[in-house]
C-alpha cells in the first residue's frame, strides 16, 4: 500500500486523537474533545495533515470512532472503539490477549483470540472507576490529575475508599483531608479502588495472554502498578497509550481498501472537506 | 379514530400505538374485556366464556408514579408500569383479570391488582413449575377452578364443544403467527423485527378471530408491497424477556442488522405451539400450556449429563437459528428479570458449544442509556461479521 494515507480519528469523551498511517504514524494529534473544543474535531485532524505533509485530499479512507464517531461528517465508516482499540493494541502488542481501557467516561475489558475481537465487556453507565473520576477528585484534592502517579508511588498507608460513586467518593476525600490523613495515601486508595473495578470487570472475559492497558488512565503510573498488583502480572502500556483506538481506526480502513481492491470492488468515500464536527 | 376502516398493518400499528383502542370500542358495543398477564392463562377457557381476552402490559413510554406507592421499586419494573397504567385507569374497561404463576412475581400479583383496582372478577392460575407426571393433573385441576370461577361468575355452563371449538380458532390463528413468522425466513425479510412485534402486541389487543384476519391481510401486503426493510448484513435472533415495545428492536434495526426471528413471550413463545385435540379438550390446553411454551420459567426434569440437558431445554433455539439463518444471538434481559437472568449462564454454555455467536444485553425498562446499549450491539456485530 506503498504511497497510500490512512485517518484514524478517535473522538473520545475527553479526547480527540488522529493517526495520519502509511507504512508508519505520519502524524498525530491528541486534542482535547471539551465543550469549549467541541467543534474541533476538523481541527485536530489538520493538526495531523501538516505533520503529515499532506493535504485532505490525499488521504485514501477515514475512519472514525469513539463515542462522538457519529458525528465525525468527513469520516468514511464508523467503527466501535471495541474493534478499534483492539486492533490498534495488536499493532503495538501482537501476543495481546486481553486489553483493560479506561478512559474519561467508560471503562471497557476486551478479549482478543487468533487477531480477533472474541468479548468485551463495559462499564459505560455511571463515572465510577472512570477517568473522569480520577479528575474530579484531582480537583477537590488540588492536584494536577499529571501527578496523581507519582504522587501516589509516595503513599505509606494507603486509606480505604469505601463509595463507588463519584459524589460520595469525594465526600469520603474531604472527609479524610480533613482528619489529616495524607494526600498520597488518599490517592493511592483511590487508584486501589478504580483498579479493582476494573480488575473484576475484566475478570468476567477470563484473562489471557499478555494484558495491555490503554486509555488515559494508562498515562497515571499509581493505576498501572495497581491493577498490575490485581492482576498479579506486568501489564503492557503503548508508549502513548491514548492512541490505540485512533491507531486501530487508521489500520481497519486501511484493511478495508486493501479488501475493497482485492475483491476489484469500488470503496465508496466521502467528499474530501473538513467541515465542523458536531460532537454534542 | 375507530379501527373499523383500518386493515392489515396499518390497523396493526394503530392498535399497536393505543392498545385499548378496541378494547374500548368493544366495550362500548357490550362485550366483556378479561384483561390477561403473561402467556400462561389459557385463552381458550376465556374465549369460551365470551370474554374478549385483552393482554396487560406496561409500557415504558409512561414514567412511574402511581404504582411505587403499592410495591417497592426494587421488583420487575413491567409488573410495575403494568401496574401503574392500571392505577391511572388505562385499563379501566376491563371487567376482570386474570394472572398464572409464571415467574414468580405473579404468584403475588394478582392479589395486589385486586387490592388496588377492584375489579369485578379476579383470578389466580396455581399451576406447576415442574414438568412432571402428576403436574398435569395438578394443573388440570387449577384450569378446571379457573373454569368454574368463571361460570360461577357468569352464570354460564362452558361445554366441551364450545372449548373444541375455541381452540380450533386460536390454533388457526398460531398457524397464521407462523405462516407469519416464515416470511422472515427469506432474505431480506419480508417484514422488520420492529412490525412483528407491533403486530404480535396488537393480535393481543383484539379479539382472536378479528386478530386473524388481519394477519391474513399482512401477509397478503408483505408478500406484495416493494418497501420492506431492505439488505442488511447480520441476521439476528432475539431471546429474552417481554418486551412492552419495539424500541430495542428499532435500536438494533437501526443498525446493520435484521431481527430475523425471536424467542420471546411476545412472540413465539405465545403463538408457537398449537393445543392437540384430545378426547377431553382440557387435557390438550394442559399439556400446551404446561409443556410446550417454551419459557424459562418451567423446570424441565434434567437428563443425565449436561450436554443432554441443554439439547433438551435449548434444542429449538438451535432449529430457530438454522431454519431463519440466524448470525448470531441476543440474549436481552431487562434489569431484575431473575427468570431470564438465572438462563443465561446455561445458554451461553450451549451457544457457545454448538458455535453460534450469543451477547448477553442488560437494559433498563425505560431503555436509558439507549447510545451505549447501541455501541454494544454495534460492537457485537463487527465481532460477528
Ligand atoms: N498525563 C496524564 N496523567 C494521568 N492521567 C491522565 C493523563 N492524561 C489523561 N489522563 C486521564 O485520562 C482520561 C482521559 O482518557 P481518554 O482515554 O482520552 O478518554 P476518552 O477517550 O473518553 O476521551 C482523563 O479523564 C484522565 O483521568
């Protein structure tokens, strides 16, 4: 597929990411989604065109995906972050058996056998055990949600965090700062109770294989040593590990051209223009 | 609006859309409405008695308010809007009920419903759990009180002939369901999950004859109109628990897929089998309506091994899936459903043994958080493409 591009574009609760492939990452962008960037989806992906060196027009196939996949107007296919993140974590992972995402908003365990998407499960209905979580409390704890890892590699007594729910999870903080009990202890319980979360969530898919963990929380070093202690294994990080589902988007359409010119079929494709994308 | 102008599918939809719409109009003209919960009452015994038998059933389209005074929110949320919509009068044409111990959460409910509304008549089914020798007698016992309740209340003796004949008029309408159910066979099908449902929920709206003949007209219209739903690329099966309205098959409709066939109390599961003629008519309605409806709710004596077992208790779904060419197969189950729930650990064992793609799909009654269900059965149909 030599001289061929392929988009990924992930757009995420919090995030919007896009992998510019062709024989390697050309380009890539991670912006932030949030309300005040909602429209700009488009924005992000000319980011990655001009690291690229290339115009709109020359990209051969653009897949979305993400929560706000459908409203990606440029986008050539939809296609769930389930296939996608796994695709994308067999890119950089080829033994990977078992990926754990969490992300701003979901959490999700995903099951792959012989190259394939075989299970998932999600955790998509409340913010407990999600990103988002750990940014709420980052703000009531005045830290910044970047040093929340390392922070938490400091803790001596990590406390129990006994709420599920965000709102009452955060009054339980108060509370603790309150009687003076540490901020690393605080946070290393936090990451104990989000990483057992997800631990039990995966843990319905039987684990196997290699584990990789993606999503933004991927980046928090005190979750990755956490969940590694649940799982009672190393788990496998991308060196950015917010970018598999843009990754997986990119190659999947990258797969279907190939298809497409395999079978002699014509691929259908969307006008090449970036208008404003509608996320909300 | 009346329905008397409306034929075929559009008076399916109507009825569909105001589900006491001929009830009322029924009423109105003197007939007698024996409101009705689950598959279980047999039909036969209230046609025969000349009640219109109407189907009770909740909706999601109404928000809770009156029923949560009577029963704690913690038990199954259609028994819960069923209620409710009794409570504010929706079904305030009915001159009796009429429930069965199904699941569980019938065996108390009638009682509630009687307490709560009054009506006229009123009357529990104790029948069986178990498929064993004398539960048929047992439960030819409780069909035989349910039949003198109903004379008794009456005034009215039920005769063999007259139940001869009643079941000969529901089993023609459970060919016509399954004449109907052949037309999804065909790809692409002839007709979308979403407007079987629509019309499986009206025929339980209405009176059967009438009922029948408007399955003759959609089958008729199915065969000719040009505007079914089209290509698509996954055919799926639908098991699980009742479902009020077609809003989780429109979702998953909505996607790349077909409904193609479903195993369900609004579906096949109620129309399915036929009632054997027998020499007493009773003894044929006993052995339909304890043994043949497939539901989960019957314990089935096991046979020796697992593998047995499970040919056994899910060896139709196997049939259903082979006969409508089904890709894979959602097992949906509204929150608190311990019928379903306790199932499917025992049928994704069995699925995934004879190899057919299952997804167990948890939903809320009122369907909340409706776009994440979406991504699930989406993600669902990339796995199985
Ligand atoms: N540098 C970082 N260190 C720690 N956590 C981070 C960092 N960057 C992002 N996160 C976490 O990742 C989450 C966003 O993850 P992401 O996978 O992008 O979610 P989404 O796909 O829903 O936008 C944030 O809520 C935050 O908790």
């Amino acid at each position: 597929m030599k001289g061929k591009y392929f988009a990924g574009i992930d757009i995420g609760s919090t995030m919007t990411k896009v992998i510019i492939y062709s024989e390697g990452i050309r380009g890539q962008v991670i912006g932030p989604t949030g309300p005040e960037h909602r429209h700009l989806a488009n924005i992000v992906m000319e980011d990655a065109l001009a690291q690229a060196r290339i115009p709109f027009e020359a990209v051969d196939y653009v897949v979305a995906t993400g929560y706000g996949r459908i409203n990606v107007p440029f986008a050539d296919k939809q296609i769930t972050e389930i296939s996608c993140h796994a695709r994308g974590v067999l890119h950089f992972f080829p033994n990977a058996g078992t990926v754990i995402d969490i992300g701003g908003q979901d959490a999700k365990g995903i099951k792959i056998a012989n190259n394939r998407v075989v299970d998932f499960v999600m955790n998509d209905k409340c913010a407990a055990g999600t990103g988002r979580f750990l940014e709420v409390i980052a703000e009531t704890l005045g830290v910044n949600i970047k040093d929340m890892g390392p922070l938490s590699l400091k803790a001596r007594n990590k406390v129990k965090i006994s709420s599920i729910c965000t709102i009452f999870a955060e009054q339980e903080v108060v509370s603790q700062l309150s009687e003076g009990i540490p901020v690393e202890d605080i946070i290393a319980g936090l990451h104990e109770a989000i990483a057992g979360r997800a631990f039990r969530m995966a843990s319905k898919l039987k684990i196997e294989g290699d584990v990789v963990f993606t999503g933004g929380v991927a980046k928090n070093t005190g979750m990755v040593k956490a969940l590694e202690s649940h799982l009672g294994r190393p788990v496998y990080i991308c060196r950015e590990p917010l970018i598999t589902g843009a990754m997986g988007a990119a190659l999947l359409g990258k797969e279907l051209v190939e298809k497409a010119m395999e079978s002699g079929k014509a691929i259908k494709i969307k006008e090449r223009k970036l208008t404003t994308a509608r996320v909300f | 609006m009346t329905t008397a102008s409306l034929h075929g599918f559009a008076k399916a939809r109507k009825i569909y859309e105001d589900r006491g719409l001929r009830a009322r109009e029924l009423k109105a003209e003197g007939k007698k409405i024996m409101g009705y919960y689950c598959s279980y009452p047999p039909l036969e015994l209230i046609t025969g008695m000349d009640f219109v038998p109407f189907r009770v059933q909740g909706s999601i389209n109404e928000a809770i308010t009156k029923a949560d005074s009577s029963i704690p929110t913690i038990v199954c949320p259609i028994i819960r809007s069923s209620l409710d919509m009794a409570m504010k009068g929706k079904y305030d044409f009915m001159e009796g009920f009429v429930t069965a111990h199904s699941c569980d959460c019938q065996e108390k409910f009638c009682r509630i419903w009687e307490h709560e509304l009054k009506l006229p008549f009123h009357h529990y089914i104790d029948m069986p759990h178990v498929v064993r020798e004398n539960s048929f007698e047992q439960f030819k016992e409780k069909l035989i009180m349910f039949q003198k309740a109903m004379e008794a209340y009456t005034g009215r003796a039920l005769d063999r002939e007259r139940i001869q004949q009643e079941i000969r008029v529901h089993n023609r309408q459970r060919a016509l369901v399954r004449k109907l159910y052949d037309l999804r066979k065909e790809n692409p099908p002839l007709l979308s999950g979403a407007e079987n449902l629509e019309i499986m929920i009206a025929l339980m709206c209405m009176p059967i004859e009438e009922g029948s003949i408007m399955l003759e007209e959609i089958i008729q219209e199915a065969l000719s109109r040009g505007n079914g739903p089209g290509e698509k690329d996954t055919r799926l099966m639908l098991w699980g628990s009742p479902l009020t309205e077609t809003n989780l098959i429109q979702m998953i409709e909505s996607l790349n897929a077909h409904v193609v066939m479903d195993d369900i109390c609004v579906g096949t599961r109620h129309y399915w089998a036929d009632v054997e003629a027998t020499s007493d008519p009773m003894d044929g309605i006993v052995k339909r309506y304890l043994s043949e409806i497939k539901c989960p709710r019957t314990f089935r004596e096991s046979s020796s091994t697992f593998e047995e077992e499970m040919e056994s208790r899910f060896g139709y779904l196997k049939d259903f899936a082979r006969d409508w060419h089904v890709d894979g197969i959602l097992l949906q189950s509204v929150k608190y459903c311990d019928t379903h729930g306790y199932e499917v650990p025992a049928l994704k064992a069995y699925f995934e043994k004879i190899g057919l793609p299952a997804m167990y799909l948890e939903h809320e009654y009122t369907m909340a958080a409706e776009a994440q269900l979406k991504n699930r059965v989406e993600a669902f149909l990339e796995i199985i493409a």
